[in-house]
C-alpha cells in the first residue's frame, strides 16, 4: 500500500500521471530551517519527517495487509542566492520572493523519503531555474491571481508563471514539486527489497 504524506494537489497529480495507485494521508510538521542547516539538508529532513510521521501512525492499521505499507514525503524548497524561499505567509510576502527572483536564476531542491519496513531511503534533486525581469505591475497582477499561494518561491512554473520561466536545467517535475524519475526508482527498488525480504520469510 502506497501511501502520499502530502496534502499538495501538484504531487498528487503528478504520482497519478506516473501511474502510481496510492491513498493520501499527510500529518501537518513544522516547516522551518534550522540554525546553519543547508537547504538540501532541510528538504530531506522534512521530507523524512513527514513520511515517518504518517508511517508510524499508519503502520499499526495499514501495515497488517497482504500489501505492506510504504510511504512516500516530499518538501520542495526554493534558493535565492542566500535566501530560502518556502511558501508565502500573504500576498506582501509572496511579492517579497517574487521580486527576489526577478531577472535572476535560482534553485528548486526536493526532498524525498520512502519509508517502509525495510528502512528510510532519502534523497534530493535540484533544478536550476532562470526568470525574466518582472515589473511591479507584473508582479502584483500574478500575486492577486492566487496562483502564488501555498507554493514555494510564490510561483506555479506549470501555471501563469511559465511566460516568465525561458529555460531550466534539470527536472522539471522537481519545479512542479516532485521529481518523478527519482521518486519512481525509490519506490520500485523499496518494493524490490520488500519482495526479497518476504520470500526470505518464505525460504
């Protein structure tokens, strides 16, 4: 069983396109950097924090099935040169990152974690994204659209904001919010594993 520890609509979307069947069942976690932690470091902490909450709470229900449980988190934070960007808190903060990646070109890290019983896989990916130079015109239009909100960095690459977006080096599913391949060779080389694991039990 496969579950999603993420209320975001885009990697659910996504883990739907890749053809993944799976219920969603995400535990709230307080999403801060730590004092000097690096930002690859944040991702993937939270990403682990948030696949084990929700396995540990699951694992006693959901576990005992001939389909055994795995869990799948993920947190998607956006770098600036010093300045990591998470979700906006309002529109004035949401104005506040768009104007710092006006005409610049900055990075999208993913954390991912898959959490079964056979253990806690963690990984990362990074995206290197260049935006034009926006006006203040432009950038107060986008934020009273709504679209900004909820997302890190304040944008949505698969949504208004792609006008602005002229190239990427990298995954582009990592922008959106979770990047597939990886994700994909995490979760079938964990079923491996699970598989292995029980017919050992077999033997």
């Amino acid at each position: 069983m496969l579950l999603l520890a993420s209320a975001s609509p885009r990697r659910r979307d996504l883990l739907t396109q890749a053809g993944y069947s799976f219920r969603v069942d995400s535990i709230p976690i307080l999403e801060e950097q730590r004092p000097g932690e690096a930002p690859v470091d944040m991702a993937q902490r939270l990403a682990r924090e948030k696949a084990e909450a929700v396995y540990h709470a699951c694992a006693l229900t959901c576990g005992q099935s001939n389909d055994p449980l795995l869990v799948l988190g993920a947190d998607t934070v956006v770098v600036c040169g010093h300045d990591v960007l998470g979700k906006p808190v309002d529109e004035a903060d949401a104005m506040r990152m768009l104007g710092l990646l006006s005409g610049r070109v900055h990075q999208v890290i993913t954390g991912v974690c898959v959490v079964s019983a056979v253990g806690v896989e963690v990984a990362a990916e990074s995206t290197s994204v260049t935006v034009l130079s926006l006006s203040e015109e432009e950038i107060r239009a986008y934020v009273g659209t709504g679209e900004p909100m909820g997302k890190a960095g304040a944008y949505a690459i698969q949504g208004r904001a792609a006008r602005w977006i002229p190239r990427i080096e990298g995954c582009y599913f990592n922008v959106v919010g979770l990047p597939l391949a990886r994700t994909a060779a995490m979760i079938e080389a964990a079923r491996r594993k699970m598989a292995r694991v029980a017919d050992d039990g077999f033997a």
